[in-house]
C-alpha cells in the first residue's frame, strides 16, 4: 500500500500594510489638529511674571476660560482680540452655559509688564459677570 503524501497548502500570511498606514496618517492628523487647538489658547507673546513665593498647581481644571493681556493691555481668547464690552458679554455667556456655569474658573495671563490698571479692568468685567474663581498665572521658576 502506498501512501500518499498531502501536500500543506502554501499559505501566504501578510498583514495589510495599506489599512495600517491608513490608521497612522489618521492617528497622526487628529494629534496634529487637538495639539494645534490646545496652542491657540495661549498668546506666545505674554512672558508671565515670576512668582518666588508659590507652589504650582498639580492638575489643571478641565474647561477653564483662559484670558490672555499682553503689555500693551489689549485681551484675546484663544488668539482672539476682544475688548472689554466683548469680553463682559463672553463671560456671561459662559456664565449662562449649562456645560461651564458659575464655577467656571478664570486664568488671567497677563505679561509681566502690563500695567496693573490693565489687570484691573478685566478683573472688574469678569466680577460684573458674576464669576469668582479667578487664578492668575505666573513663572514659579527662573
């Protein structure tokens, strides 16, 4: 009696290279885009002050307003020049807003030269609109 051989079919195992790409190049876009929106928020051009005599904070909160005043004492948000009517309706706006509300904390990032009657008059907006929790930024080290 003869046997016969069986013969394995070749089989050619290949992972779909074009399918991973296309989930790198996606991955790659969404990181680029949320990095990008995450940079609009602060003016690059505002050198904060340096603070000796505070500790900085662990955790960031999670939806904040963050103002940015640059040393000529002009606002923006998110790289969006507002005056100071604009940003009392801004504030009430987010005020207003189910998702943010009355708990919204406020980060002032002013430069380290701007004049005080400057941080002064966007301290008196954002109290008009009834919000309190108001942060400050600065430099803990040099």
């Amino acid at each position: 009696m003869a046997m016969k051989k069986l013969k394995k079919a070749e089989t050619n195992l290949e992972i779909p290279i074009v399918p991973l790409i296309d989930i790198v190049v996606e991955l790659i876009i969404f990181f680029v885009i949320t990095g990008a929106q995450q940079d609009a928020l602060f003016d690059d051009t505002i050198k904060l002050a340096y603070a000796k005599h505070v500790t900085p904070e662990k955790a960031a909160e999670k939806k904040v307003v963050i103002i940015n005043i640059n040393k000529k004492g002009l606002c923006n948000i998110s790289n969006n020049p507002v005056d100071l009517p604009g940003l009392r309706s801004y504030l009430k706006d987010v005020r207003s807003d189910p998702a943010l509300g009355v708990d919204t904390p406020i980060i002032l990032r002013c430069d380290a030269e701007t004049a005080y009657e400057s941080v002064d008059a966007v301290m008196r907006v954002i109290t008009a609109a009834r919000l309190y929790k108001v942060r400050i930024a600065a430099v803990t080290g040099k």
